[in-house]
C-alpha cells in the first residue's frame, strides 16, 4: 500500500509541475519571427513591455543592396493592411514597431520579403497567427 499511494504522490507532483510549467509558458508570448534572405519580419499580438501589441517590424541583417519588408495582412484576405520597410537604410537596422488596433482574435499572416526598387525576392518566411 505505501508503495502505491507513494506512486500516486510522485504522480501528482509530476502532473502539477508538467501544468504550471506549461501555463508559464503561455503567459509570456514573445513575438514570432519570420526570416528572409538577408533579414527577418516579426510580429507581436499582444503588448509586452515597451513593445506595443497588434504590431510588425523589420529587421535587415546583410549589407546587400537589399532591404525587408515586414507585410501584415489582416484577416488574410490577400490585401496587405500595414508595412514596416527598411528600405533605404544601411544593415543592420530594424524598424520601429509598427501598430494599430485590430480585434482580438482576427486571423493574420505576416511576411517577410526581401525587397530592392521594383524587385521582390520569390522566397520569404511567413507567420499564421492571430490578433
């Protein structure tokens, strides 16, 4: 018997440690990143600290005549609602955050392109997620 309530015991703790654990884990959501050839678009839902929620940003790593652009398009209907572009600045640079409300729980994709004038690289990440 002391064997088996011993095993209930172990079992518990082990149970309740796996859930906290795992509830920590979901408390503190860090924003996704895309990457592209030469840099990365990021996307945060929701506000954590000084970074602002519903927002994208993009960050250009290589010094290649090439920037990024961070392209969010709300409710995934295929139209791009916000852009944040590195264009014209020397790498490394990340842009500001780029924000605005969307309701919570809207569908969203965020892409990472890797931009030049008209030119626009085929290849680039792409996040799913929601407002």
């Amino acid at each position: 018997m002391f064997r088996s309530a011993r095993g209930r015991v172990v079992t518990t703790v082990l149970a309740a440690t796996a859930l906290l654990l795992g509830a920590q884990g979901t408390a503190s959501a860090a924003a996704q990143r895309a990457n592209t050839e030469g840099g990365y678009a990021l996307w945060n839902a929701d506000p954590d600290g000084a970074t602002p929620g519903d927002a994208v940003r993009a960050c250009d790593t290589t010094t290649d005549g090439w920037g990024i652009e961070a392209r969010l398009d709300i409710n995934r209907d295929g139209t791009i609602d916000r852009t944040a572009s590195t264009r014209g600045r020397t790498a490394p640079y990340c842009t500001a955050w780029k924000s605005g409300d969307i309701p919570e729980g809207a569908p969203v994709a965020v892409y990472a392109v890797t931009v030049r004038g008209d030119d626009t690289k085929d290849k680039g990440g792409l996040i799913w997620s929601h407002a």
